[in-house]
C-alpha cells in the first residue's frame, strides 16, 4: 500500500491545476454527448440515466471542478467589499456541475458499479479532497466570510440566512482555514490520503462479500431454506457457471439472516466464521492496514485542529455535544442490554439442548433457535408473514399509504422515465395540492456490482435558491426471487424499507433556501430520528391492514398473526441491543484514540477484543453488528465516531412515537405538525430546536428503555 507524501501531493495539486486548465478544451471534445455538461431536461432534473456511460464521469470532473475553482476565484477576489450575497450566496450557487457529477458517481458507485467506476473513483477521491481543500483553505475567501461573520448583527438577515453565515464560518475553520501555511499543506495530505483509503476499504468490503459467497454442493445441506430460496440459490450458482450447485451470497452485517433457516449446523458455523472473518484474514481484501492507518490519520487531523482525539473533533457538531454525554449514554443502556441478551441465551440453551444434547449454544446458534423459541412461546413462525409481505405492495399499500394518510403525498409510477437497471422502479410524488414535489427511485434488489445494506440517496437536493426539487433514490438488497415468482419479504426488511422511506420523507419534503440546508443536512445523531419514526407505521394496525395480503389470494393476514407480530416487537431485544452497542462502542474506541495510541494492523483484532471486554459487552454468542474490518458505516459513509447516532435519536423516536399516540396517530393534522416543525426545516435551525418545537419539550429515556424491552412497563 503506498500513501501519499508530500512531495507527491504538490505534483498532484500541479497535475489537477494543469488539467483543470485543459478541462475545457477535452470537454468541449465529447460536445454535447456528456450528460453533465447542462442540467438534465428530465423532471426535476433526474439525471439520465440511458446517456450516462463510464467515459463521461471524468471529463465532468475535470470540468466540474475546473469551473468551481474559478467561481470561488472570483468570489475571493472581488474588489467589492464582503456582502452576505456576494461571498456566502454566490459560494451557495458555485459548482452545480461538480454536484450534479458528483450525486451521479457516488450514488451509483455504490449501486451499480464496473470495474471503470471502481479505477475512476480510486482516481477522482483523494483530487475531489484536495479541491475540496483548495476551497475551505483559500485565505482570501476565509477573511470574506469571517468579515461578514463578525458583523452579523449588523446585517439584517432573516433567520436562515443568520444560520448560513454562522455555518460556514464554522465549516472553514473546522476545515482547518485558521492554520499556518505549512499546517494546510499536512492537512491537505491527510485528507488527500484518507480519501484514497476509503476508496480501498470500499472496493475490499464489497470484493469480498462477492468472493466470501458460501458454495453448498448437497441440496440437502439446506434444509429448512424454503422452496423459493433453494431455487435463488441454484440460480446465483448458474450465474458463476456452477450448475448443479448452490451459492448462498452474504451480506455486509456480522449476522447472516439466512443461518436462521438453516438446519445444518456445520453449514450455519461455516458461513458465520467466513462473514465474521472478512477483512482480518490476510490477502488481497485484507482491510486491517487500512482500519489502522485511516484511524491514525483522523486522530492526526483532529489534533492538527487543537482536538484531543477524532471523536471529539466530531462529537462537537452533533447534538451529543461530547464525548463525556455518548460515552455515558452508551455506559447506561450496557448493562441492561447485556442482562437480556443473557436471559435470551439461556432460553435458546435449554431449546437447543433438547434438540441436540450437549449442544453448547454459539453465535451461529442463535438466529436458528431464535426462531424456534418464538414459535414455542408465541406459538408463532416467522416465515408465516412472508406470503403477506410481498414487496411491492408493502411499498405501494404500506410506505406510500402511510405517506398520504400523514402528508397528503400522492404517487404515480413513471415508467416510461429511464433507469440504470431493469429492476428499478420510479415514481412522480405529488404534494397535497397536486403540485410535482419530487421524484422518488426504488432500488430494492441486491447485485453484485451494489454495496451491502440499505440507505437513501439524493440525486437532486431541494433549494429555494436554486430552484431545484428532490430526487431521491432507497436502496435495499432483498434477494430476487427467480424469475415469475414474488418477493417476499421478512419483516425486518419492511421494517427497513420504512426506515429508509423516513429519510425520503426528510428530503422530499424539504422547504429551504439554501443547499446547505437541505433535507437530511443535519447533524449525524439527528439524521437518523425522522427515519426511525417512520418505522412505526409498519405496525400500525391501519397501516399494517392495508398492505399484508397475501400474495396469491389476496386475503388479508389473519387477526391472530397480526396480533402476534405486536406481541413479539420486544422478542430478542437484548441480543439487537447488544450486537449494535459493541459495534457503536468499538466506533468510539477506534476514534477516542490519540495518534500514538492506535494499534497496528497486527493488533486490530486484539484491540477490537480488549475494547469489548474492558465495557462487559464481550459476548462470545453476540459479536458485533460489524467488526472493524467491513464497518463502512464508519470508514467509508460518514458515520465515523456517530454510530451511537442511531440508539441516540431513538430516544426522540420513542417519545414521538408517545406523542403520535396520544394524538390520534395517522392523522393529516398530526402529519402537517410534523412536517411544518421538523421535516421541512432540513438543517435552517438547531436540531434539538426544532425536536422541542415538534414535541414541545425535551425527551425522557424511559420511552426508550421500555421499546427495547429494557426495562418494564
């Protein structure tokens, strides 16, 4: 692995000066042929995606970022004197070319990339760092921004625009703006070289995913797989001319849903041990010298800005504040966690036990027996939903219903509007008085060239300013059945596709000036609440009657399964606490670290172990929800030392889900309140702000404890 030093960053920044100035004339070569090169004439400027091939990301780069860098030129050196319009707003309206190339690539990168996207993105990351640089490092525009910061209570500006000055002033020193010459020229390496590590971490998480798949030779190897997953098997081993075999393909999560089906426990013990080996076990996917180095290089950036560690350097803009309040809040919920993942074990020993004698009970024991205690307690079989949960008609009938029941959305299905594969679907959304709100991109399927797990991406960020409206995209990675049959879902996966769904709505209903704002801009442990309040809709009796029908006869799921769905919501809580506590806790030990103290890539596996014991969360039958060596949540999509953020926002999402209750629930009114307090406002206020404008108040945790089956009722 070479990283970049000095010497190699000058003749990088020469490099990009260089083609920045021939950026021009290579793109006028392509003519009109790059998609890029105007705004897209399509609704809402969805990109197009039938034009869009490999060859025109990089000269839409190359233009992209050329034609930003003389915006803020000009922006900087304006012999007039610094104007709330001049410097913030006119840097609010720069590079709409590089954020329409940019959306593009790293939103599909992700879903649908080639072996082109994966050497283009190895190429444009660490330059896209290093123009991002250029930028939050320019002297001349930092004086301009600080000039109107300092006056600010001279300007006359309304309350948003008030915030936008207060947030970029902030942003350019965080980015370092304050430092020496020589303190920019090593930040501008760090950052040059992190970008080019997260690019490695991705392509090595997703390569060997798709390497790890576990081929099974013996049909009767899987029994308890149902009929429809036996035949998706056979399928993914036809796809990798293996006729006659079956592949069972893994996702990026330390548990495998499928070992919950699984009869064959040797079966169940190999696809644990290889998901739970991924990236530690040597080799070309290997990812412990990039865990290592990019966690010293963020703990060297964070002390270069006068921060004792990363996560104090991130912690700072979120609504946790501190170190002190994540570590404590975390410390809280251990315990307890620990305790009913305990009593949980012991519920599957004594199942296993009579089962197989002298079974001794194991992580890959668990989701099997699991879902034999459900069915001896709750007299309840989970595969019972699937024939009620057939996938789109638990997004058309389930997540849009809800959607209109709250806000008024209405959906129509744009076929004939192009897409980058033939399993995606689109949809035109509708506000409340039939004006075209945005556009909304279901890709629900997994493939090989697609990242594992599930998120929300935006192609087009709402702005008053710009006059732009929402497009954005859901991703989930559900298996696809084979062909002619349904897919059906778990109830998990409704429950995500929901969660997701909530992120949409964020966006899709955004009503802001300035991009800076927009949607889901808001702080990291705050992103995640408006997602998970949208998941109770998925048992919302109304709700949950109108899309679980099932697939062949239409007939709606039976009262008794209904009810036994509620029953279990707090079934297993301890063991989904644990598994995501011990993950979130290794996130705050990688990034709570000073420079000197970071392990090798030798000790990342003993690190990751001393860290679990040292908070009692070392479970030998629960690891972590992801080891360091595949969590792209936190080397790779932003969620470095804020993957508590989740746990933290559900304390607001269990007292918003009280709040609901107590006011009627699915209702039109309750929806515009949501909307109008929260929901639209994007990122133009405080967020805690904007919670006790909705709610009226602060949260209490006891909401929280009680949801997760933690403490009684």
């Amino acid at each position: 692995m070479r990283f970049l030093e000095l010497p190699v960053l000058v003749m990088v920044i020469v490099l990009m000066t260089l083609n920045a100035r021939s950026a021009t004339s290579q793109s006028n070569a392509m003519g009109e042929r790059n998609p890029f090169f105007s705004e897209s004439q399509l609704p809402h400027q969805m990109p197009p995606f039938d034009r869009i091939q490999d060859e025109h990301y990089a000269p839409a780069f190359e233009r992209g970022m050329a034609d930003q860098l003389d915006e803020v030129e000009a922006i900087a050196t304006d012999p007039e004197a610094p104007t709330f319009e001049n410097t913030v707003v006119a840097l609010e309206r720069s590079g709409r070319l590089l954020a329409r190339v940019d959306a593009a690539f790293s939103t599909l990168s992700r879903a649908n990339t080639t072996n082109a996207m994966d050497e283009i993105r190895g190429d444009v990351a660490p330059r896209l760092a290093i123009h991002d640089d250029q930028i939050l490092l320019n002297s001349a525009l930092f004086e301009r921004i600080k000039a109107l910061y300092e006056r600010l209570d001279d300007l006359s500006l309304d309350e948003e625009s008030r915030r936008l000055v207060d947030e970029y002033h902030t942003h350019f020193v965080r980015a370092g703006a304050e430092l020496s010459e020589s303190q920019k020229t090593h930040m501008q390496v760090i950052n040059a070289e992190l970008a080019s590590l997260e690019t490695v971490f991705t392509r090595n998480v997703l390569d060997e995913v798709n390497a790890s798949a576990v081929v099974v030779e013996s049909r009767g190897n899987l029994i308890g797989l149902s009929e429809g997953q036996v035949m998706a098997t056979a399928v993914a081993a036809r796809e990798r001319d293996m006729d006659g075999q079956y592949v069972l393909a893994l996702l990026n999560t330390s548990g495998q849903p499928i070992v919950s089906s699984l009869k064959n426990r040797a079966l169940r013990e190999r696809i644990t041990r290889i998901s739970l080996a991924r990236g530690s076990r040597g080799g070309d996917f290997d990812n412990r010298h990039v865990v290592s180095r990019m966690a010293r290089l963020r703990a060297e950036r964070a002390q270069l800005l006068g921060y004792p560690h990363h996560a104090a350097y991130m912690l700072e803009e979120q609504t946790a504040r501190t170190v002190e309040a994540v570590n404590d809040r975390l410390a809280i919920l251990v315990p307890p966690a620990v305790a009913n993942a305990e009593r949980e074990a012991s519920d599957l020993q004594a199942t296993a036990v009579v089962s197989e004698a002298e079974l001794e009970l194991e992580a890959w024991d668990w989701a099997y027996y699991t879902e034999q205690v459900r069915a001896e307690r709750f007299n309840f079989d989970a595969t019972e939903l699937r024939p009620y949960l057939e996938m789109w008609t638990v997004l058309e009938n389930g997540v849009f219903f809800a959607a209109h029941r709250l806000f008024g959305l209405a959906f129509e299905e744009r076929p004939e509007l192009p897409l980058y594969d033939a399993d995606v679907r689109v949809w035109e959304v509708f506000d409340r008085d039939d004006s075209s709100l945005g556009i909304f991109i279901a890709d629900y399927y997994a493939r090989p060239s697609k990242r594992g797990g599930a998120w929300m991406d935006s192609y087009v960020s709402q702005s008053r300013l710009l006059g732009t409206t929402p497009v954005i995209a859901n991703h989930l990675n559900v298996t696809k059945p084979v062909s002619g049959a349904s897919a059906l879902l778990t109830f998990d996966e409704v429950e995500t596709m929901f969660h997701e769904f909530g992120h949409t709505l964020h966006g899709l209903l955004s009503d802001v000036r300035y991009p800076y704002f927009s949607g889901t801009s808001v702080p990291r442990d705050f992103v995640e609440y408006p997602s998970q309040v949208n998941e109770m809709w998925a048992t919302w009796p109304e709700v949950l009657r109108n899309y679980a029908v099932h697939h062949e006869t239409d007939e709606s799921m039976p009262a008794e399964l209904v009810d036994k769905v509620l029953e279990t919501e707090t079934f297993n809580q301890g063991f989904a606490t644990t598994e995501y506590l011990a993950a979130s806790l290794l996130d705050q030990a990688w990034h709570q670290l000073a420079p000197d103290e970071v392990p090798t890539s030798e000790n990342v596996v003993a690190f990751e172990t001393a860290t679990l014991t040292k908070a009692g969360i070392a479970l030998r039958t629960v690891p972590p929800r992801y080891r360091s060596t595949y969590f792209s949540h936190i080397w790779t999509s932003g969620y470095s030392a804020g993957y508590y953020s989740y746990i933290w926002s559900e304390v607001l999402v269990a007292d918003t889900v009280e709040w609901f209750k107590e006011h009627g629930g699915l209702t039109r009114e309750n929806g515009d309140h949501f909307r109008r307090t929260l929901l639209s406002r994007g990122g133009s206020r405080d967020a805690m702000g904007l919670y006790r404008d909705f709610r009226g108040g602060d949260p209490d945790i006891r909401h929280l404890l009680m949801r997760r089956g933690l403490a009684d009722r």
